[in-house]
C-alpha cells in the first residue's frame, strides 16, 4: 500500500521509494494528481540501461522504421546489403557511428513511398530541393555555371 506524503506538494517515487518534491516526475493526465509516479531521475536511470542493450535498440529502430516508412527493420537491412551500405546517389559509406536514412516520396501511401537509402548529406539535399527533379537541373545548371 503506497504511503501519503508529507505534504500536498510531494509523493514517493515507486522505484527507488523516496519522497520528493511533485517537479521531479513527469506529467500524466491519467493519475489522480497528474504526475507520473516515477521521479525523472529513475526514468532516466532505465533508459540509460535500455539504451545499452542491443536487443531494446533493434526493438525500437525497427518500430520507427514501421510507424514512419512502413517497412521493417528487416526490409532496411536487406536494402542496405543490396547497396552495400553505400548512398544511393553519391557511392560513399555512411560516416563512423552514422547511418544510411531513408528515402521516401512524401506524397505515395505508408509502405509504398520509400525509395533507397541515403547519406544524411544527400538526403536533406533532396529536401531542400522539394523533390523536385525540375529545381535540381535548374540547381546542377547553376553549379556548373558559379561553381568550381
């Protein structure tokens, strides 16, 4: 049975079972006073762990990989054996500790959008080109004119 806090502005964290002051723990609508009932710092302190395990690492990419492009941790392996974990565009290797993104077109449904993969680089490229095959010859043109 939880015990009462001392004061109105305190309660007991269920992990390490101290009293603390209501700003150590998070918001939640749900609970009765609108605080989670773990302080930060233990929450922290399990996510860090989390963060180390290889296991909870695959769990949560391949869970973005589903919620955002719709394709499985799986499906991003098998494309980046296929291009040798190189970008599609430019041939280099993503940078030490980096990672090839996904390239997707905006406008297809969930699933069906994602193109290749990319470096970072390459990718924001695409972006700030809108898209646009159109903006990116005008873009290549200009470069050839001003550039190097």
């Amino acid at each position: 049975m939880p015990r009462e806090p001392e004061s109105a502005h305190t309660q007991f964290c269920e992990v390490c079972d101290d009293e603390k002051p209501l700003g150590q723990f998070g918001r939640r609508k749900r609970t009765p006073n609108g605080r989670a009932n773990v302080c930060r710092p233990c929450v922290k302190a399990a996510n860090h762990k989390a963060n180390r395990d290889p296991q909870v690492v695959r769990k949560r990419r391949d869970a973005r990989l589903r919620r955002l492009y719709g394709i499985t941790l799986a499906d991003y392996e098998r494309m980046g054996r296929q291009q040798r974990w190189r970008c599609a565009i430019c041939g280099q290797k993503a940078a030490a500790g980096d990672r090839l993104v996904v390239d997707h077109h905006h406008d297809k449904p969930h699933g069906q959008a994602v193109r290749r993969l990319l470096c970072r680089g390459e990718n924001s490229a695409l972006g700030h080109f809108g898209d646009s095959s159109g903006r990116l010859d005008k873009g290549a043109q200009y470069l050839r004119r001003h550039g190097k």
